[in-house]
C-alpha cells in the first residue's frame, strides 16, 4: 500500500492488497475459536465440521473483499483510494474478468460445502451460509450497498458477534445431536449464551472496519457513503470505536456477574495493553501512514480475544 505500485508483481497486488492474510484470517477465525470454546465445554467438538464450516466462511469473507475492492474500482475510477490496484488496472496486471473471476470462485467454493453442510446442519445451516454470503456481497455490491448508507457498523456486529459464533458453534452441535432434519426449530435448541457471548468479538472485529473508515472517510465522502466517519467526523467516530472497546471489555465481567461463567471468562483482559496501544493510535492519529499496521494490529487483537475467551468457557468449571 504505500509501494510504488509500478514495482507490484501480479502476486503482490492479489496477496498484499486484495487477499490481505494478516486482515481477513484472523478476523474470519475470531469468531470461529469462540465457537470451538463452547463446543469443548459442552463436549460436542466436531473437527471436520468446524473445518469446513470455517473454509466457507473464510472464502466468503475473501469474496467479499475483492468484491469490495471490485466495485471501488468498477463504480469509482475516479477515487484515488488504492491507487497501487488503479495502476494495476493501467498496466494490466489486474482485469476486472480477473476479479469478478476471483469473486465468483470464492463464492462457489463455498456454495460447494452446502450438500456437506446441508446433510449435518439441515435447512439452518443453509439459511447461515446464505445470510453470509448476502452480507459480504451486498456491503458494497448490489443497487444499494448497505456501507452506503452507513449499516455497515451493526451488521458486522451481529454478523461476527452473534451468527458467525452461533453458526460455528451450531453446525457441530447438529454433527452431535443429528438435528440436519429439525430444520431452523434446531437453532432454539441451543443454549441463550451462545448468542451473546461473542458480541464483544464482534465489536473487536468491527473496529478492524472502523480504522479503515478514519483513513478513508475522505474517500468514502467522494464514494457517496455515509460511514460513522463521514457522517460524524473523527470525534464521533473515535467515541464508537471507543464504545465498542469499553464492550468488549466490560462484558466479560457482566458474563461472569450475570450469565453463570466462571471467573476465567477474565482471561480476554490480558489482552487491554495492546486494545490500549491501538486505541491510543486512533484516537491520536488520522492518516494512513500512522495508521496503517494498526488495521492488521486489530485484527490479531480480536483474534487473541477470542482465542483466549475460547479458553476460559472450554476450561472445566470442578
């Protein structure tokens, strides 16, 4: 990204800049550690399910990024936002065939899980995997892209704080309870704190998005969008961020208090000096050069969390 972009290999430009391993695993996996955790205490962990279930998730997170990047570029040739992809574009490196070619294979790799999945999870697992892959493509695709109007903040909440560790922890909870012919009824079946134990996931990896948003709320102004940026400028933005930090790291003490867990569900607090050291940077620092390994930064935070909160609900409780 701050590369001359001349000096990009075809490699580099889909790995470095539209792939972005160090953005999209670890923002992918969070949610999905969670929901290995439960399955551990509750004695239902399904290896193969949760592995297919993460690769599907995985490609439709990657879909909709280059998806994203497509539309940019496709919509708004104009804005200078990832100039490295518009000399790409120049010099032929980069096509749109090759990028819708790239989207629809992510999307069809993951369709592909569907008769395995259809056959464990039934119709429910179906509906998540759909509900998925509506969100990636229509954030920034479709005739009226939901970033656009600014709700792309809540439902990437819900998406990974809520149906990607529900989803993750359901499909092996189906493996063990043969529920493929119960329909959506299975999904009442689970326990409530499945639903909401992953919120604080959820707003972690939601403020991956939101310093993308502070480095582009120029551009996305140009774009049309009405992001949190945009609409309330970085005051408003840097107070949700800050927010959705303070969940984050509140709740664990309110599942604790309220929801019967155990006082190791505290383990995720050890990761506050490096959530300090991220939100001290966003709420100092506006520009991409300062804040562009902050976005990979937060995506390992949310990772860490979620790995460290998978541990604290597996741990038996004696």
């Amino acid at each position: 990204m701050i590369a001359d972009p001349v000096a990009l290999t075809a490699r580099q430009i889909w790995i470095r800049l539209l792939l972005y391993p160090s953005h999209t695993l670890p923002t992918a996996a969070a949610p999905v550690l969670l929901g290995v955790g439960l399955a551990l205490r509750d004695h239902i962990f399904a290896p193969l399910p949760i592995l297919i279930a993460f690769l599907a998730s995985w490609l439709i997170h990657v879909g909709g990024v280059f998806n994203d990047n497509y539309e940019l570029l496709r919509r708004h040739p104009d804005v200078s936002e990832h100039p490295e992809l518009l000399q790409a574009l120049q010099i032929g490196t980069l096509t749109f065939t090759g990028l819708r070619g790239a989207i629809g294979v992510c999307f069809l790799l993951a369709a592909l899980t569907g008769p395995y999945l259809l056959s464990i999870g039934g119709s429910a697992a179906i509906v998540i995997g759909i509900i998925g892959m509506a969100s990636g493509y229509f954030y920034a695709g479709g005739a009226q892209p939901y970033v656009k109007h600014g709700l792309a903040d809540p439902i990437f909440l819900a998406m990974f704080g809520v149906v990607a560790v529900a989803g993750s922890y359901y499909i092996q909870w189906a493996a063990w309870h043969s529920t493929a012919s119960h329909g959506l009824d299975a999904l009442l079946q689970m326990p409530r704190e499945i639903f909401v134990i992953g919120l604080p996931v959820g707003a972690l990896v939601t403020n991956v998005m939101l310093i993308d948003d502070i480095r582009d709320r120029h551009f996305d102004a140009a774009k049309g969008w009405h992001t949190f940026a945009v609409r309330f400028g970085l005051s408003g933005i840097r107070g949700e961020y800050l927010t959705l930090t303070a969940l984050a790291y509140l709740m664990p003490l309110g599942c604790w208090l309220w929801l019967d867990f155990s006082a190791w569900i505290l383990l995720p607090l050890l990761t506050a000096p490096l959530a300090y050291k991220v939100a001290r940077a966003v709420c100092t620092h506006d520009q991409t050069k300062d804040l562009i390994m902050m976005s990979p930064m937060a995506s390992y935070l949310s990772l860490i969390y979620s790995a460290l909160m998978a541990v604290s609900v597996a741990i038996p409780v004696h």
